[in-house]
C-alpha cells in the first residue's frame, strides 16, 4: 500500500504528534484534577488525527475531489441547517422571554449545537437522496 506524503499530510501529522506530547506532558508535570483530564483528551485526539491521516495518506489524491453535485448538496443542506438552528434559537428565546422558564445559553447551547449536526446530516442525506441539487 502506498502512502502519499505531501505536505498537508505530513502538517496534520505534525500537529496530531504535538497533541500526543502536550498531552503526555500535561498528564505528568502539572498539578490538579483538572489537567489530567485535559491531557487525556488531548492524547485521544492526536490518536484519533493520525488515524485519520493515515486514512487519507492510503488513498489516492483523486478520491479527495468531490463533484459538483456533492459540493451543492452539502451547501444547500447548510444553508438550511443554518435556518433551522436560528429558528430553534428565536424559539428558545421566545419561550425564555414568555414563559418564566430562566433558560441559561450555556445549558442549551450543546443541545442546540446537535439540532444544528443533526439538521445538516439529515438534510444532507435527503437531497442526495432526492437527487436534485436546485
């Protein structure tokens, strides 16, 4: 199996290895309850960023170029989640300000950053599957 090494490849991988060490050296050298968990989480991503990496090395550069009918799916599909992630926030509001609900952004926001993924996703699929990309 041949692996590409370009620059952008080499660049991610750098970065994934500079996560593994800040990670490593977070875990050993600094105090609290906090900073372990930091490190571990960083260990995990730069594990996970050189398997996709290497992932991507593995296949050629010409599976990487996506069409044009790709391209706007996935625009058209944002621009809706987009719509449907500010229709959801007015609605919060509304029922903030309305309702005596005290609704706090900062223990919304995670649920609304997953309507937002969750939208785009199934938006996505639906126009690829509907198959026309107005």
């Amino acid at each position: 199996m041949k692996f590409r090494s370009d620059k952008y490849i080499l660049r991610f991988i750098g970065i994934a290895v500079l996560l593994i060490i800040t990670g490593i050296l977070m875990m050993s050298f600094l105090p609290g309850s906090t900073y372990p968990g930091i490190g571990f989480a960083m260990i995990i991503m730069g594990v996970g960023a050189i398997t996709i990496a290497t992932i991507t090395a593995a296949r050629p550069k010409d599976d990487l170029i996506q069409d044009e009918r790709s391209n706007r799916i996935k625009e058209k599909a944002g621009y809706h989640a987009f719509l449907i992630l500010l229709v959801t926030l007015s609605l919060v509001q509304l029922i903030s300000m309305f309702g005596r609900l005290n609704l706090d952004y900062r223990i919304v926001s995670p649920k609304l950053f997953l309507v937002g993924m969750g939208s785009w996703i199934m938006l996505t699929w639906y126009y690829n599957r509907r198959g026309d990309a107005r």
